[in-house]
C-alpha cells in the first residue's frame, strides 16, 4: 500500500479556531484533500507564542505590525521556524497556507496599511517554507 503524501496545512484552512479574529476559515476542497492525504495543521502565530484572539497584524516591510502599531516580528519569526522545523522532521516537502495571511499569504498579502488593499509578496512563513525548498501553494491555488 503507497503511503499517503504528508503536506503542512494552515490550521485555520481545516476548520481549527486560531485565527487572528477567534474564528477559522475551513475550506472544503482542503478538507477534502484532507481526507486523502495527511495535512498537518499548523498555525504560525501560535507557535510563535500569540494567542488567540488576537490584534490583526499586516506586514509593511517583512515588518509585522499590528493595527495599533506594536511589532510582533519575533513571533512571526519564531513560529515561521517552528513551522520549518516541524516540515524538516516530517520531511514534508508541499505545504497548503491561508493566502493573504500575514504568515501563510503565498503570492498575496496585505499591504501593511489595514485599508484591504492587497499587494503581491509573501508571508513570513509562506517566505521561509519556499526559501527552505518546500512548495507552498494556498488554498485558492487547488
């Protein structure tokens, strides 16, 4: 029997409550995939020690900032790590990433100015991952 291709999954894509605003995001084609494939969920903010709820934070300058102007970077950072660590350990080469997140965005984030604008680039995670040779696509790429 093939084993089952093992990807790392934002948390929130597969219905988990860790995003910024108390709430997830499932998404039914990941839930799917899901259910043929081993996703790991993972939640970058959370290991990197925010909680959750927690303020909204948009990136200006790989600088992650959040609405009311503290830098939250070292989390962003650390977690994006601990992400990296994990994919290592598991030898997880695809991961599945919220787009637009501060963390996972892939291709596509905020511009840093909290007006709903949106720019091309990366998150701080989405960034890491693909530095790292692991292919990273987000939930609207399936």
């Amino acid at each position: 029997m093939k084993a089952k291709p093992i990807k790392i999954c934002s948390a929130c894509l597969l219905g988990i409550i860790c995003r910024y605003d108390g709430k997830s995001k499932p998404n039914k084609k990941v839930v799917n995939i899901a259910r043929k494939e081993i996703l790991i969920p993972v939640c970058p903010e959370q290991l990197g020690g925010l909680p959750t709820p927690r303020e909204a934070v948009e990136l200006k300058e790989r600088t992650a900032i959040t609405e009311s102007g503290k830098d939250v970077t070292n989390n962003f950072t650390k977690g994006a790590e601990q992400v990296l660590l994990l994919a290592k350990i598991l030898g997880v080469k695809g991961a599945i990433l919220k787009q637009r997140s501060p963390s996972c965005g892939c291709g596509q984030i905020y511009d840093g100015t909290f007006s709903g604008k949106i720019i091309k680039g990366n998150g701080i995670t989405a960034a890491l991952l693909r530095k790292n040779g692991i292919k990273v696509i987000s939930e609207e790429d399936l």
